[in-house]
C-alpha cells in the first residue's frame, strides 16, 4: 500500500459531488410538502419539500414562479419538477424548479379557492370598516 493520501481541497469535493449530482438528476419530479415559503422582494421563492423522514430546499426563481397559477403556501402537498443543483457557497445541493402543480386538488381549482377566499376576506374588511 502506498503512504501517499489524495487529499482534496472543499472547493474540489464539492466541484466533484456538483458534477455527479447535476448529472444524475438534470430534470426530476418531486412531491413533498411546501415548508417555510418565502417570497422575496425580487420575485425569488425559497422553500423546502419535506415528507415524514427527509426535507429538501428548494427555489422558485421569477422568471418561473411567473407561470404557477396558484399561490405556494406552507402545508400545500405538491408536485415539483426541476434540476438538483449545488450551491456551493454552502455546501448544499436545492431543487431549481421549474414546474409547480398541487398534488389532488387541480391548479385551477385550487387557484379558483384562494381567489375566493381572498375576495370574501375583503368583503369582511370593508363591511367592518364603513
């Protein structure tokens, strides 16, 4: 056996794992729970897909949250399509998504819901407030 190690810098292990996980999942469906949803003054959405065992985090940049016809909220089951990458500033690889859906309730269904539901709470402010 030779006493010479290969040692690695960060930046090498995470350039290495990037090229191996971009390559094994450049376009995958996801379907978990939206936890944490944030959506940012530049249109960016930041949340995590969790089930009952993992979690994985997730954005929805704007130029693609444009095209979701419902509002992502905390506790909606959903359906996500997108590219795993690595972040590498932290050492962590997120969902890029591409593609929302609602997992049960239909898009336009639920879009329909919340639209209802925003209307009537405006109806309630107004009656409160002559």
């Amino acid at each position: 056996m030779s006493g010479a190690r290969a040692v690695l810098t960060v930046s090498e292990l995470t350039a290495q794992l990037r090229a191996v996980l971009e390559e094994r999942f450049p376009a995958v469906w996801v379907e978990g729970e939206i936890s944490n949803y944030r959506l940012y003054g530049s249109g960016h959405a930041y949340f995590t897909l969790k089930d009952a065992d993992s979690q994985l985090r997730c954005v929805l940049f704007r130029n693609r949250g444009r095209r979701i016809r419902f509002e992502p909220a905390d506790g909606l089951h959903v359906m996500a399509f997108g590219s795993v990458e690595v972040y590498a500033q932290r050492g962590e690889y997120q969902l890029v998504v591409e593609l929302l859906e609602p997992k049960g309730l239909g898009a336009l269904q639920l879009a329909f819901e919340q639209l209802k539901a925003r209307l009537q709470a405006d109806v309630a402010q107004r009656r409160g407030h002559p």
